[in-house]
C-alpha cells in the first residue's frame, strides 16, 4: 500500500485583479537612475567653456519639462 504524499494548495489570485507584488529595490532603482542622470546634466556645465548660455541648461530643460506636464 502507498502512501499519498500532501499536496499544498495555493489560493489562486482573484478573478478581478493580478496579484503581482515588486521587491522593494524594484521601485527605488528607477528613481535612483533618474536622480544619477539628473546630476550628470547639472554638472555638464561646468565642464563646458565659460559660455554664459550654459549656465541655465539645467533651469531651462525643467522649465520646459514642466511646462509639457502642466498641459
């Protein structure tokens, strides 16, 4: 005679929605990109010559970013 091996059920996710769970560093390493290329653009000016049009690179692109976001 053989014996039944247990069997684990798994609840299965609700018809409604998905039930997918992101581990943490999921949602940080965007946002740690973002601010990293952030900074690479805000020290491009200096590494520039002393052009007086570069200096407000960084204000213009956010200046602009927020205008597109504010429409």
């Amino acid at each position: 005679m053989t014996a039944h091996a247990p069997t684990r059920h798994t609840p299965r996710p609700a018809a409604g929605g998905a039930d997918a769970r992101l581990p943490w560093w999921a949602a940080v390493l965007p946002v740690i990109a973002f601010a990293a290329l952030l900074a690479l653009l805000a020290c491009a000016g200096g590494a520039e010559a002393a052009d007086a049009g570069s200096q407000g690179y960084l204000a213009d692109l956010l200046g602009r970013l927020w205008e597109l976001l504010s429409r």
